[in-house]
C-alpha cells in the first residue's frame, strides 16, 4: 500500500506555533510529516543559532506528536530533499513539500535556468500550500501538482519572536510548545527577560 509524507523544510529559528499547526492541518492529507532542517540553505546562510541548535529546538516542539518526525538535510533546495527522501522511502511513497504561499511563489517563480525545470522537479514531488496574507494560486498548468492546504497560516513569524526577544518583549505565547527553555538558552539574554504586553 503507497504512503504518503510531507516533507516540511524550515530554518526553524525558532519553531513557532504556526509551524506546528501548519504540519498537523497536513496530517489531514499526508500519512505522516518530516520536519527537515538543511545544514545549508538556498537563499540564506546560518546566523544566530547553529544547526545543532535548531535541531534540538524542533526536536522538542515536535515531542509527542505521533505524526511527526525530524530529520537534517544537506541541501535545503526542494528537489534535493525530495530525491534524498525517494531513496530512502522507496518509489511508491508519495512526496508532498509543504510550504506557505510566499514560499510557494518564491519557489515557482524562481529562475532555473529554462522554462521547463520546476515543471519537471514536479514529476518527483508535490507541493501542499496553506494560505498567508491571501490563498496562493498556481499556474494553471501546475495545478495538478500544487494543492491549496485548507489552512490559511497564522501571521507568526520567527522574525517576529526573535525581534521581540531583541527588544525584551514578550515572546513565550509564540514559540512551540516545549522550546521555550530551549529559546531562553540560545537565543540570550534578551530571551531571559520580557516585557509584558501592553507596556
């Protein structure tokens, strides 16, 4: 019987609520989802916390969860991962990538060199897009291998929680269950104390 898996690939600095429940709103059409953390990153490099670091993060956020696994990656490019999980989950698994619309567009939109590459990548994988800041519409000609997640993504962005711990303001109702000892440790002394809100 073919299964099936998302693949949720992330910087995961730090996991953030809306990470969580983007994975479990997947569970609903995927049999389980692997969260990747890339020891490198196509748009952006490691600043801050470390990979190792991050790992242990998503390792805690995802404790409990039965539908949930954690995995690194050498390359953080959709294609890569998607051809590492094929060898190592055979042929007749299904391969869903999920993402959010920004994502999405930063992705389908990117240059690779001819008309024809992202099309292609497609033949390996699919790709799963919940909504943020507006649903995401693919191409016409892709709608067959992109799929709207009917979950429109929370507006929580790790960005977001590490300014707030720059600024001393409260970060905690945020982050993941079960990181925010993780986060007081590794991101500093700005994450040591808070401000209330509303102050």
């Amino acid at each position: 019987m073919a299964h099936s898996l998302g693949l949720f690939p992330g910087t995961f600095n730090p996991p953030t609520r809306a990470h969580v429940e983007l994975a479990r709103a997947a569970l609903a059409m995927v049999d389980r989802v692997a969260w990747i953390l890339p020891r490198e990153f196509p748009h952006k490099g490691y600043e801050g916390v470390d990979f190792t670091g991050r790992l242990r993060m998503v390792q805690a956020a995802i404790a409990g969860e039965p539908g949930f696994f954690a995995r690194s990656a050498e390359s953080g490019l959709f294609i890569d991962i998607a051809r590492d999980f094929r060898e190592s989950h055979g042929s007749d698994t299904r391969l869903v990538m999920l993402c959010g619309r920004d994502a999405a567009e930063r992705i389908v939109n990117w240059d690779y060199g001819h008309s024809e590459a992202f099309p292609r990548m497609l033949d390996e994988f699919e790709m799963l897009v919940a909504s943020r800041g507006g649903r995401y519409e693919p191409p016409a000609e892709l709608r067959h291998r992109i799929h709207s997640l009917d979950f429109a993504l929370d507006e929580i962005s790790a960005t977001d929680i590490r300014d707030r711990i720059a600024r001393g303001e409260s970060w905690e109702f945020l982050v993941a269950e079960g990181v925010e000892a993780l986060v007081r440790e590794l991101y500093g002394s700005g994450a040591q104390r808070t401000v209330p809100r509303g102050t």
